[in-house]
C-alpha cells in the first residue's frame, strides 16, 4: 500500500514510471546528479523560440537517450545508437560556426547620465480602455559588490511598497494596478513603478508617480533613526528565505545609508538619476496631451531603433 502511494505520487510529479526501483540503487551523488540534470533539461524548455516549442525537448532525447549519464527503463536507445544519431548531426550541419563578432548578442542601453526619457505608444488593441505607465530607473551594472546592491534594493522596495500602494491605489484611486519593485535585467539592476488606469490618461499618471518619488526622501526621514521597525519585519520576513550574505548586507544597512542611495539614483538632480517612462496610451486618449509635460520629459523616443543605434551599450555577457 505504501509502495503504490510513493510511485503515484512520482508519476503526479512527471517522472518516468520505473524511477522508484531506479531510485533505490543509486547513491545520493547519483540522485543530486541526475536531478540536476533534469533540471538543466526543463529549464531549457522556456529558450525555445516561438515558432519551434519542443525543441529543447527533441534534442533532449536526441543527445541524451541511451548515453552512460542519462538513461533509465525507458529509454531504449543504446549507446551506439546515440553515438550515430550523433554522427548524423555532425555529417547534415557541415557549415562552420559563426565568428563569435556575428552572433547574436543581448545587451542593455546604458542610459546616458541624468537622462529622463520617454516613450509613447498607443495600445494595440483598439478596445483597450486602459492606460499604462511604467517608470524604469537604471541603477549600476552588477559586480562585486553586487549583494549589497541587492539587499539595498530589496530593502528600499520593502519600505517604499506599502506606502506607494496607499497613496495611489487607496487614497488617489488611480487604478486598479499600483505596483513598485527591483529589476534585474541581464545584470544590470534597475528598479520599476507602474500604475494602470481606465480614468486617468498616461500624462497624470506619470505626474503622480513623480510626485510620489520625490515624497520619498521625506518618507526616509519620518522613519526612526534605528529604523527598527522595517528592519525587524524585513528580517523576519527573509530570514528563511535570503541567502546569508544577503541577510547579512540588509541587516546592516542603516537610514543614513539608505537616504544616501535614493538620493544617488532618484533624486532629479543627480547625475546617476537615469530613468526611462514608458506611457502606453488607451484606445480613448489624445497624444497630444505629451506636449504638457515638457518639464519632467529630457528626451522623447519617438524612433526607438533610431535611439538604440546612437546609444552605449552595457558590455554584453549573454550570447
């Protein structure tokens, strides 16, 4: 009876029938081995381009089936059969590499310094009746000291989430959607707010986001000096969950530290406040209506191939 309980509840988490008895026989470096593998194999699933969905599962099979590292009661390929499957590959795909230069490369515009940027674009389904505006600050490229930017952002988002959310969603009632947090884009970490509206148009939304920002540092400074409160629920919070070296560089963050960070990558006036707003307007809404905010706009894309062909880019760690 409890045999029968364990392999359906294998079977409910997609494994193969047959893996319990395979199970018994290998040691724990076996197990942890094979569960990495299969991890790899269904992480690879979500790189599968569009018009091909299944790929990585075809090469799965075609790469690993019968090899010494990957196979069970299943899998009936031996390993000559995988080798000349193999061989087939090799002898089809005989054209040579692409120079690493003519790869395709993912990489990351690197905001000039204070820049303030925009984008409008209107929906693409014209029964849409709401608005959205997504306000992006680039913060720094990750590095070295990469876990206490980490722990700085996750920390800011922790104080800052609640009050952004009462202040737009319950007192202003600006929409339905009102949401801040950290992004991490290609290791490069930034940080978002976003509000979607079917009352408001994009313009008065950007502008109450703004305001909103700039509250900020009075926010900081209203918090106690030990900054106790935050801290300790943050703590709790994370505690079972953050790796140790992050707990460690958010448990010592103090206020004066935090103020300084706002101040270096929000404050208007510095020069490392580099963000970009992207405002997507409803089926109902008037663009013409960008021409009133000229002063919290730098620059309008209105290109945005033009724009990326005269930008900086981060280097790029991604092929």
């Amino acid at each position: 009876m409890d045999e029968d309980d364990g392999e359906e509840e294998e079977d409910s988490d997609g494994s193969y029938e047959g893996d319990d008895e395979e199970g018994d026989d290998m040691d724990e470096d076996e197990m942890k081995e094979k569960g990495e593998q299969q991890t790899k194999k269904a992480a690879a699933s979500f790189l599968d381009p569009p018009e091909a969905q299944g790929l990585a599962h075809f090469l799965e099979h075609m790469l690993f089936m019968g090899s010494n590292s990957c196979v069970n009661e299943s899998m009936t390929a031996t390993r000559n059969e995988a080798v000349n499957i193999s061989r087939i590959f090799k002898n089809s795909l005989t054209t040579e590499p692409l120079p690493v230069k003519s790869r395709h490369r993912e990489q990351i515009t690197c905001f000039p310094l204070s820049a303030k940027l925009v984008r409008d674009v209107n929906v693409k389904n014209k029964s849409e009746t709401n608005s959205v505006v997504e306000l992006y600050y680039q913060i720094e490229p990750e590095e070295a000291q990469s876990t206490k930017m980490k722990a700085m952002l996750d920390l800011f988002h922790e104080i800052i989430e609640e009050p952004l959310f009462n202040q737009l969603r319950t007192k202003e009632q600006l929409g339905y959607v009102v949401e801040c947090g950290p992004r991490f884009t290609y290791r490069v970490h930034g940080f978002c707010f976003c509000v979607q509206s079917s009352k408001y148009g994009p313009v008065h939304l950007f502008g109450r986001i703004d305001n909103f920002i700039k509250d900020i540092e009075g926010l900081l400074i209203r918090l106690n000096n030990s900054m106790k409160s935050p801290l300790e629920i943050i703590e709790a919070v994370h505690v079972c969950l953050l790796p140790q070296r992050s707990r460690r560089a958010k448990k010592h963050r103090e206020k004066k530290d935090v103020i300084s960070w706002y101040k270096t990558y929000f404050r208007e006036s510095s020069p490392k406040c580099r963000r970009l707003a992207v405002r997507e307007w409803r089926c109902d809404t008037n663009m013409k209506e960008t021409q009133t905010d000229l002063k919290s706009v730098q620059q309008v894309i209105a290109d945005a191939v033009a724009f990326k062909s005269t930008s900086q880019f981060y280097p790029s760690l991604c092929y």
